[in-house]
C-alpha cells in the first residue's frame, strides 16, 4: 500500500510539472494573437458611409441656479446701540411656502425695549425741565420788568425834585442832585443787564432743548430698533436658510441661535422665476448673444430637463479662476418651466445650442486631415485622396460641403500618408 502511494504522488509530480511547462510555452503565442486582434480593427471600424443627417452645435456650460426674485433676511442693523449679537426667538421652518407679511423670524426684543424704555424715561425728564426753565424765566422776566418800572418811576422822581434846588437849601439841593444820579445810574445799569440775562436764560433753556432733542432721537431709534426685532416676508416665495459661520461652526440658524448684525443668514426666493448664472469663457464669448436657447439639466437630478433662454452676457470680465490672463464673464440665463425639485444653489449643466442644419452630410472630424491648409478625405476601396471643402463641426462631426456625396466609403481615421495596401 505504501509503495502504491509512493508510484501514485510521483506520477501526479510529473503531470503538473508538464502542465506547467506547456502553459509556459502557450502564452507568448496567446499573447501575441491577442495583440494582433487588437491591433487590427475590424473592417466596419475603419470605414465610415457618408450620409445625410441633422448637425448640432452645443457648447456646455456649468453654473448655478438662483431666484430671479429673491430677498435677503439680514440679522438687523441697530441705530444709536452697540450690540454684539442677537438671539433668535421664532423662525420660519425653511422650504416652506411663506406668504407676503408673514413672520420670518424673530429676535429676543427685552434689551431693545428696556433701552426704549429708559430712553424715553430720560426724554420725558427732559421735557419737564425745559418746561420748569421756561417759567423760571418767566418769572425772572417779571421780576425785571417790575424793578425796571420802578427805577424809572425813582429817576423821575428825583427829576422832579432837582426842580425844587432853586428854593431849597444848598444841602437839600445837593441831595437831591446826588439822589438824581444814583436814580439814573440804577436804571442805565438795569437796563444793561437785562439783555444779559434773557440772552443767558435762552442759552440755558435751548441747551435743555437740544438735550430733550437728542434724547427724542435717541429714544425714536431705540423704538425702531425694538421694532426691527420682528421680520416679516415683503413677499410670496419659500424660505431657504443660507450657511453661515456660528460660534465655531458651519451651519443653518436654528432657535436660540447668536446672530451678527447684517450678516444674511436666510432668504425668501420665488421658485416660479428661477435663474441660471454661468462663467463664460472668453475663448467663447464670440460664439454666445442674448437669446440662444438651451437645455438645462440638474447634476443632483438626471432626469430634469427644462429650456432656458440666454438673457444677458456681463460687459466686463474679471480674472478666471486658474489665471489672471484669461477673463471670465457673467452670463444669466432664464428657466423657462417649474419643477418642485428646482431649488436655489443648485449646480446646473446647460446645453447651448449655438446653430443646427438639416439634411446636410456629415462625416467624423478625425476622417477630415488638413494638409496645407487643404482639407481631404482617403477614399475607401480606390485609396483615393479627394479634397472636400468643410463647413461648421462640432466635437465629433464636421458638414461637408462638397467633394462628397451620400452612400461614399471613406477611411474613418485620415493620414497624411495612404492607407496601407492602397494605391491612388
């Protein structure tokens, strides 16, 4: 039994070490046919029939779709406060129709009403002493006029007297000259200081009126800032929250949430009137204008596919996003057509269609050599290298205007040299 196995084990060797030296002496050859197969292509692969057909040209453009109508909600600008950021209370849920008038969102308005409130507590104030000044002064003119009157009603007084000097003793007739001057020096003095203080009362009353101003203002922003913490929809649209930066992360405003001032963190968009904005090319600026149409399709839905409209193209260009010395430019294209699916920021693919014949031959561009500036063809079967005169191409296809006719074999792939085994 033993030796039976030994003879078995040996035999089984020998078989694989044969197997293996004929795989080895097959493979170059296998390999070899394989290459050839490939090398050669079928005959169908290398002959094209010239025909009659339908010649488009497109050009493909990438951009992204936007509302034609759109509102920005911005985290609102206070007047007269330094605020550093403010919480939101209430918030529209976002896709969403939203009608016009409709809240949008909500911020905490307890700071901007207590502001409100001292504000107007320190107007109020104001007004009271602008009014208790006036009637002090009131009554301080009243004083004056009084004392006034009388230093006249003294000055005429001793006027009178000094009338009586002629039959009065010398000492009488100096009193009264001396009661005379102090009379009319009263009244000169009098009369002199009272245009001092009405000056110095209408200072004093219109610093408090321009304080009792100051505090109106100041009290009229904080009423508009308190107002302001409410955002309602101008329009008719759906919400769409926008990315922005909070507190350390990237993200969608929720409730709760710190907002900067003017930074725009929602909006409010029409998606009956939406919008395509494109970067052109200038190597392609010269084939565009305002109102060729074109295909527009959703890179996050395949199956959509609506026309478009190209509307406008920007006047200026502006630095491309690989170099400075090629200039892009801004082209807007219109949506015509809705879709649920067609959403703001979306990454669009248009189809510019930018001029298509029909009926007229076509034939592959690698078919078509150039030689100079000459443009030819290699007949199929006769070798023949027929000129042709070409018109508009495409990427893939090139119009032949003439030199051929429909039903001609041509060779698929031109050469400036015949193809082998052919002869002219």
């Amino acid at each position: 039994m033993g030796l039976t196995s030994h003879f078995g084990g040996k035999s089984r060797i020998v078989f694989l070490s044969i197997s293996s030296l004929l795989i080895l002496l097959l493979l170059p050859f296998l390999f070899a046919h394989f290459r050839r197969a490939q090398a050669s292509p079928s005959r169908s692969d290398s002959i094209y029939r010239v025909e009659k057909k339908h010649f488009s040209r497109t050009l493909r453009l990438n951009g992204t779709t936007m509302a034609a109508r759109s509102f920005a909600v911005l985290a609102p600008r206070l007047e007269g406060a330094q605020v550093g950021s403010m919480v939101v209370t209430k918030l529209a849920p976002a896709g969403l129709p939203i009608k016009k008038g409709e809240l949008l969102v909500e911020f905490d308005p307890q700071a901007q009403m207590k502001d409100y409130l001292d504000k107007k507590s320190t107007f109020d104030n104001l007004v009271s002493q602008v009014a208790q000044k006036k009637g002090d002064e009131d009554v301080a003119r009243a004083k004056d006029d009084t004392a006034m009157k009388q230093a006249e009603d003294e000055q005429k007084r001793a006027q009178l007297e000094l009338q009586r000097n002629e039959i009065v003793s010398r000492i009488d007739a100096e009193k009264n000259q001396e009661a005379a001057d102090e009379a009319q020096a009263t009244l000169k003095q009098l009369k002199e200081t009272y245009q001092l203080k009405r000056a110095a009362a209408a200072a004093g009353i219109r610093i408090l009126e321009i304080q009792r101003d100051r505090a109106q203002e100041a009290m009229r922003y904080a009423q508009g800032n308190a107002s302001k913490m409410t955002v309602l929809s101008p329009m008719d649209g759906v919400v769409v929250y926008n990315t922005i930066w909070l507190g350390g992360r990237m993200g969608t405003v929720q409730q709760g949430d710190q907002v900067r001032p003017g930074l725009p963190f929602m909006a409010v968009v029409d998606p009956s009137q939406m919008e395509v904005r494109v970067e052109l090319n200038q190597v392609d600026l010269l084939k565009v204008q305002p109102g060729l149409h074109a295909k527009m399709h959703l890179d996050a839905y395949p199956g959509i596919e609506l026309a478009a409209t190209l509307e406008d193209l920007s006047p200026l260009g502006h630095p491309g996003q690989f170099t400075e010395t090629v200039r892009t430019f801004t082209a807007r294209f219109s949506i015509q057509g809705t879709d649920p699916r067609l959403l703001p920021d979306l990454s669009a693919a248009l189809d510019l269609d930018l001029g298509s014949q029909d009926n007229v031959l076509i034939v592959p561009c690698q078919s078509v050599a150039v030689e100079f500036g000459n443009s030819f063809v290699w007949m199929q079967g006769s070798g023949e290298k027929r000129a042709v005169k070409t018109g508009p191409r495409n990427d893939t296809e090139v119009v032949i205007l003439s030199g051929l006719q429909e039903g001609d074999l041509i060779r698929r792939l031109a050469s400036a040299e015949p193809p082998s085994g052919e002869r002219q």
